[in-house]
C-alpha cells in the first residue's frame, strides 16, 4: 500500500479492538460490515438473484463518511459463508465504492471437506500473527470453491494471486481492474 | 437538565439530601424514571423521548431516545438498557446498549462487549471491546476527524439553529492535526499457515 497517503480499509467481518488500533495507528478510515452478527450473510444468501439481491448488497455498505474510495477489502473466511450470487453481488457493490487497484484478501477453505459451522474471528496478535478468536463448535460441508468460481464472485476483482496456507486454507489477493 | 432524586444508582446521597422528607420520597420515586447517577442526570428506562436532546451536564440514558443528542462538552452513557435511535455529538460517549445513528465525540467513543451500535463512529479515540455488534465506518484519524466534526455541527441540530451560538468553536477544540504517518496495514497470514 501507498504509504504516503491516508486509506479507507473495508472488513467484512466484525470489529476487533486490535484490528481497530492496527489500522487507526495508521491512520485508516474502517468500514465494518460485520455480515457474521447483523444477518447479513441470510440476507444475501436468500436473496433473490437480480435487482433485490443487489439491492440487498449495496443497502449493507456503511454511509460513507468522507467520500474517499475503499483501498482495501478483508473478505476474511466469509466468501465461503456465501452463495457465489450473493458473494458476486456483494463484491460488486464493494467495487463500485473502491479505488482502481485496490486489493480484496480471501480465505477459502480447500483442503477439508468440512469447515466451521460460523466463521472465524481474525484478530492480530502482538507479534503482527492473525489469531482465530471464534469458539469451536459444528462443522459443515465446505463449497470449496475453485479459483475460477471464487473468480467469478469477485466482482471487478480479478485474481492477482493465490497460495495454499499450512491450515489447509487457500489465501487470494484480488486487485480491482480500473 | 434533568430532576434530581434523592439516591443514586449505588446508592449514595446525592444532592437532595437536604429536602424535606416528602420531597425526598418523591425524588426517591423519580429515581425510578429519571434521575441522578452519581455526577450525570439519568433518563431511566420508562421513559421514552421522541426529540432533539441538549444539555450541558453529563448523562446516562437508560431509556428509549430518537432525535438528535447533544452534549458537546459532556459525556453520556448508554446504559445496558438504553435503547438510542439518533445522531448523537458529545466530549466522549461509551455505550452499553444499543445505538443507531452516528456517534461523533471530541474526545473518545467506546463500545462495550454487549452493545449492538449501527452507524458511523467519528472520534480521535475509538475502542470496541471484543464482543461488541458494530457495523458502520470509524474515523479517527484526527485532520479526518476534524473535517468531518467541523462540517456535521453545523448541519445536526445546530443547522436548524442557524443564527444563535455557532457549535463552530466546538470543533477547535478536538485533538490538533498530525501528519499522517505509518498507512501500511502489514496484514500477515493466519499463525499456523505455511
């Protein structure tokens, strides 16, 4: 990121004190959906693909507060929580609001056929890690989505790179074409 | 601003001590609905209002409030009960309950582990506690903060005020500007991964 300039950082998961202290030292407008607590993920799921889905997708999108565009989108675990309609839906919204070039990061769960009944909860810890602060509980099959589906959800976010993780995670960059 | 009763929350004498005793039943009684909680005047949580909200003393809102709330060199507190539908200006806020509309504070907001807050948050200081709801945008960096303040004063409550006292000079007094240092969010991998 450009560290010469102030930026605007979307979370799409909830709000955490040392997420909040990471980005405010730095100076960053937050925006946070929070879609685990607020519903959010039912709504977009059960949204009916077309003009109400996305309709649903942009009324979630905070007000903005000084106009500047989002730089950077941290999707967390969430895509897998989503309906690649919903999730394409949402990220076009997001993208409409973001500056050409700005970054979207996703976790997919891909080795496991299984993955947590609710997402996780990333927060930083000291030494710069992210920890998953959520409570174990149930289980449910994981979509595993392929990097062209995952492709296909991001909007106008076109894939810039991908890794597998160690936690038998797959990690996306994505980067919005102008 | 608001009546005072005979007894705090916890308990303790509070500044009717000195009334006769039917007075200090009745404040007694009122302490039920709004009072005094230690140093702020309280809304209890019977009590609805549907309305703008000004005041120059501290207050804690234990009840249902929808309009504008303006304690711009106060502090409030939404108790676990309150319930508060507005655009809400003061020195700091911290909030228990829940909130829709957007928090502007000179000073600092914070957003305890039960609270459920929808709305913008802007203030130079901002914590939320794990396990607090939010969902809306937080601006803190302080030139940002300033710019915003400096326009919302005049376009909450004090718009349609326009003429009498300016909540311009308010604003003057949030945190003074900095460069903006360090923009660089070094997010690293989950711990774990390879």
């Amino acid at each position: 990121m450009d560290e010469t300039r102030r930026h605007v950082v979307l979370d799409l998961g909830g709000a955490s004190t040392a997420m909040l202290a990471l980005l405010g030292r730095s100076g960053c407008c937050v925006e946070i959906l929070d879609l685990p607590n607020f519903g959010s993920i039912d709504q977009l799921n059960m949204a009916e693909p077309g003009p109400a889905l996305a309709e649903t997708a942009a009324a979630l999108l905070p007000n903005r507060l000084t106009g500047d565009a989002i730089d950077l989108v941290l999707c967390w675990d969430l895509p897998n929580y989503l309906t690649l309609n919903a999730l394409s839906a949402l990220m076009t919204s997001v993208g409409r609001r973001a500056r050409p070039g700005a970054v979207a990061h996703a976790l997919i769960y891909y080795s496991e056929r299984d993955m947590p009944e609710h997402p996780a909860h990333f927060v930083p810890a000291a030494d710069g890690e992210l920890v998953d602060r959520s409570a174990p509980g149930a289980v449910i099959a994981a979509p595993r989505y392929s990097t062209e589906e995952l492709g296909n959800g991001m909007g106008r976010f076109v894939l810039d790179r991908a890794r597998l993780l160690g936690n038998g995670m797959q990690e996306f960059l994505f980067q919005l074409g102008s | 601003m608001f009546e005072r009763n005979k007894k705090d929350d916890e308990g303790n004498e509070s500044q009717s001590a000195g009334r006769p005793d039917s007075d200090k039943n009745f404040g007694s009684f009122r302490s039920k609905a709004s009072g005094r909680s230690g140093d702020s005047a309280v809304i209890g949580r019977s009590i609805q209002i549907d309305g703008d909200l000004r005041g120059d003393e501290d207050l804690r809102i234990e009840g249902d409030v929808s309009g504008n709330v303006e304690l711009k060199n106060n502090a409030l507190t939404i108790g676990k009960e309150g319930k508060v539908k507005a655009d809400v200006y003061a020195k700091s806020i911290a909030v228990d309950g829940e909130t829709m509309g957007d928090l502007y504070a000179t000073e600092r907001v914070t957003v305890h582990v039960n609270a459920r807050v929808q709305g913008n948050i802007i203030s130079p200081k901002v914590s939320i506690e794990e396990g607090a709801r939010f969902k809306g945008s937080i601006e803190m960096d302080p030139a940002a903060v300033e710019k915003v303040l400096g326009t919302t004063t005049t376009s909450g409550a004090d718009k349609r005020n326009a003429g009498n006292k300016s909540s311009a000079t308010d604003t003057s007094k949030v945190a003074p500007k900095r460069p903006v240092k360090d923009s660089s969010a070094n997010l690293n991998p989950p711990s774990g991964t390879s």
